[in-house]
C-alpha cells in the first residue's frame, strides 16, 4: 500500500462531498494539517483513523486502501451521508436513536 494512493483516495473521496479538509478534520477530531499531510503521503495514520476517516467519507476501508469497492458501502455517498456529514461527531448517536425508532414504520 502506497501512503501517496491512500491519501489521494482520501482526497478525491473528500472533494466529492464536497468536505474542505478543516471539515474532516474536525467530524474526525484531528487537525486539518494532519489530514493535508495524509492526503499528501506524507504521513500514516493509525487504525482508529482510517476508520474514523472511512466513516466520515462513507466509504469502505477496502476502497480507501487497495482501490476496490466493498459492496457493503458504496463509493458514491447518498443524500443520508451528506447530511451527517454536517453533524458532529458526538451528536450522530442521538440521530442513530431516532433512526432506530422509525425503522420499523419504513419496513
């Protein structure tokens, strides 16, 4: 795995949601410096964040990693993705409770 093709990933994957890298930053708790130096290769990331990162992106760490697509998550974010996007971090698990409650009416 190239540190250059994984923050490139990042990056492209960022810019299509249109996320400025202060906005990644802070739905990971990280510095935007930080993420410049992913994006640029120039600095690994620990386990915790790429997950972080593959979260906040909605996408797989497959994708983020090798290139290739999980069918679990798309590469394409959805309007639902958008929105938590905008959400910080801390306050999606109120908004996961709330999904929770409707999901048995949307069956």
């Amino acid at each position: 795995m190239e540190l250059t093709e994984l923050g490139a990933r990042i990056k492209q994957c960022r810019k299509e949601q249109h996320l400025t890298q202060e906005k990644l930053a802070e739905l990971i708790n990280v510095s935007p410096h930080y993420i410049y130096e992913i994006e640029r290769g120039m600095k690994s990331m620990s386990l915790s964040t790429l997950v972080d990162v593959s979260l906040a992106l909605s996408i797989s760490a497959d994708y983020l990693l090798f290139g290739k697509c999980d069918d679990a998550i798309s590469a394409q974010p959805d309007n639902l993705n958008l929105l938590l996007n905008n959400i910080p971090w801390k306050k999606r698990k109120s908004i996961a409770e709330v999904l929770e409650l409707l999901l048995p009416y949307l069956k």
